[in-house]
C-alpha cells in the first residue's frame, strides 16, 4: 500500500478527477485503494442487476457487495445513479495505427469510453505482427490480444484501390502464421481471416482451407469476415468448428445471414447448432438495421456486442463501445442482455473467464462506470439509415487495474 501518493483522495463527485487528499481521515482503517459506491452492479458473470459497492485492491477485485464503509478506501467514485459493470470487452477493433489504412489508438477510443480488453481482428499479419506488439500490444494501457491474420501482411492495404490481402495467395501461407501465434501464446488469442470480394478476388475458399489450417494446428479460434463474398456463405461456415467467430453478421451485403426472403439461412442455423459464434462487427460497412432485427425477430441474437473500430467509423457511425451498445437497447434487447455480449460472453470466446469480464473477487480490477442517458437521440447503421432511439449510453470513467481513465472530448 503506498500510503502517500498523489493518488490519495477522498470521495469525490464522478466526472471530476478527485482531489488529492489525505487518508487520515479515514482514520487508518486503509483496506482498498478504490472503492465505487453506490452503482447499479450488471455483472451477468454472476447474476448480479442491484445496488452494490466495488472495492478494487493491488490492481484486482478485491469485494463485491452491498454496505462496503467509506472509511475503508483511499479512494471513492460516487457512482449513485450509474451502471457499473465489468470492464468492456471489444471483441473486434482495430488498433494497430499508422500501418495500412485501418488502425486507431486504442486509448482514448477504446479505454476511455469504457473498454478494458480489445481484441485487434486482423490489422497485423505474421510480417507486422512484431511492430504491433512492440509499439501497441507492450504501451497501451488498453489490454490488447490479437487475432492474427492469417494473410502475413494483415490489412495493410484497404479497399481502393483494388490491393486486397488475400487476391495473392502467396501471402497465405499457415505455417508463418502458426509459428508467429506459437511465438505470442500470451498475446495471440486467435485467427482471422476477410470474405469480401474486393480482398480475395476468387481465392476465399482456398484461403479459408489455408485458415482452417492454422487454426487447427494452433489449437485455436478463427473469426472469418463475411459480405460480399465471391463465394457463398455455406462454403466457409461448413469449415467452421465450435468455437470460430463469424463476424459482420448483421451486414447487408449479398452471402449474408438472410436468404432472399429475409429467413436465416439453415447453413447459418446448423452453424450455431454446431457452436460457431456470431458476432456484431459493426464497422462502417457491416451493421444493418433491417438485417439485424429481423435476425432478432427469428430469435437469432448475436453472440458478442462488438465495434470493428476502425479510421472510417470512429467519427462515425460507429463512435464506441457504448453507442453501439445502444444500438441494441433500440432493438429491444435489455440492458443485462447487452451488457452480459460485451462481458461475460466476450471473455468466454477465448477463455478470459476468471481474469476478466467479471465483478468477482480476485478478477483484473477492469470496471466500467457508465450512465444511461435519456432523451432523444439518432443512431445510425452502416447503410446510412437512422433510427430514433430514447437511451443512450454514455462513458463516464472507466477503471483498468485500479487505475482510473476519463473519457476525452
Ligand atoms: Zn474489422
């Protein structure tokens, strides 16, 4: 306990960093280094929707429950009036910034608006990958895993002009991939790998072979991007083994989720049958209202809750972690539905389980202050449609570790 720090405060008003302060009013009773009090606790990890108080120690859970003293912290977060969950868990961002076209910083983006672990989809291929971890994976205060693209140069080229990742094969090569993710069993968590026409020409079913590949021999998940494909869905999914992610799932794109009349594709039901996961992936391109509620009208709702943050939707449409998730309060999901596909459900994809993505003792200390908004306000998806929507969740603080980190404008 280091007794004496700048860190010293007392309670303070939330949205304001607290005053330094001295703990001896607390007359020495010191138990925790941050107490939030007060909050309304989601943690689906544990059933938890009701008043609690968190106490965060060394980084780490430390109590979870009701009447916690205010005596006993150095620090407390008034959250009276606030959803405090489990840190946020993204599960599609791309966060390696300055090579190739796609990638953000993760800090003011990702943990300033609430979310503690990123998972990158894809950016660094088994070429890139060292500078990613190096410059980002090692600096940011973010946590951040990796799926690794199976393409060896990731996504360094965009869309315009026509340079996708996969148009030559030679670039597909598993064995760079498997040998790289061997290499960073701490950080790489997985395999990806993008279905559109403009990234594969006429080679995604190869490329999905070679993936399937590297997945297998690594021992681990593979997220596959799907809309507008060269070839049809079912010619990637029948690959597909529990545990994969299919990311995008809600686009509009042709060899989507819907068939012509609007139904889920069988392939697509016996996918999730199989236990293929099914992931939002907003992103600028891939989020479409009419395609998502009429999965949700059939029952299929998504796996996980995530963003595909990248340049092109950070200003827009997409914005955060917490703007999409009100996109799904639109549709009718609750607030612990959404919250439990960006928690629980998020960290049980690559195993995170007891570290993170949880309120219990002994868990990361990654907690999100959140508040939910009401008013009216305007969402919009990737097609340009907009709805009108009543909530709107906002980032307020976000704690990683113990740490405290505000949103910037
Ligand atoms: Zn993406």
């Amino acid at each position: 306990m280091t007794v004496g720090s700048s860190l010293l405060a007392g309670s303070a008003p939330l949205g304001a960093d607290p005053a330094p302060y001295s703990s001896q009013r607390n007359n020495g009773v010191i138990l925790y280094d941050l107490l939030i009090k007060g909050g309304r606790v989601i943690d689906p990890s544990q059933q938890i929707d009701g008043t609690r108080d968190v106490a965060i120690h060394s980084g780490k859970i430390a109590r979870l429950e009701t009447n916690i003293p205010v005596g006993h912290a150095r620090r407390v977060i008034r959250a009276e009036g606030h959803i405090v969950t489990p840190g946020l868990i993204d599960l599609h961002t791309h966060v390696f910034p300055f090579v190739g076209p796609y990638g953000i910083e993760a800090d003011p983006h990702c943990l300033r608006k609430g979310v503690t672990t990123v998972i990158d989809a894809g950016t660094s291929g088994a070429f890139t990958f060292p500078a990613f971890r190096r410059y980002n994976i090692e600096r940011d205060a973010t946590r951040i895993r990796a799926l690794l693209h199976v393409v060896s140069i990731g996504m360094v080229a965009g869309s315009t002009p026509n340079m996708g990742e996969l148009e030559d094969l030679r670039y597909c090569v598993p064995q760079l991939a498997v040998q790289r993710a061997q290499e960073n069993k701490d950080v790489i968590v997985g395999f990806k790998i993008r279905f559109s026409r403009q990234y594969t020409g006429p080679n995604d079913v190869e490329g999905m072979k070679r993936a399937r590949e590297a997945a297998d021999e690594a021992h681990l998940p593979l997220m596959i991007h799907i809309g507008g494909s060269y070839s049809p869905l079912k010619d990637f999914l029948s690959l597909m083994k529990k545990g994969d992610i299919v990311t995008h799932s809600f686009n509009s794109h042709p060899h989507g989720l819907l068939d012509d009349a609007g139904k889920i594709r069988e392939e697509v039901l016996d996918a999730r049958r199989r236990g293929v996961l099914f992931d939002v992936g907003h992103g600028a391109g891939s989020f479409s209202w009419q395609v998502a509620q009429k999965c949700i009208e059939q029952g299929f709702l998504p796996d996980t809750i995530s963003t595909d943050l990248y340049t092109a939707n950070v200003n827009g449409p997409v914005y955060d972690m917490p703007t999409t998730m009100s996109k799904f309060l639109l549709l009718g999901l609750s607030l612990p539905e959404v919250v439990r596909r960006t928690t629980e459900n998020a960290a049980r994809v690559f195993n995170f389980g007891a570290e993170i993505g949880t309120l219990k003792p002994g868990a990361e200390g990654d907690v999100s202050i959140l508040r939910l908004q009401e008013g009216n306000f305007t969402f919009t998806d990737s097609d340009g449609k907009s709805r009108a929507g009543t909530h709107k969740l906002e980032p307020v603080v976000t704690v990683r570790g113990g740490k405290l980190f505000y949103p910037t404008a």
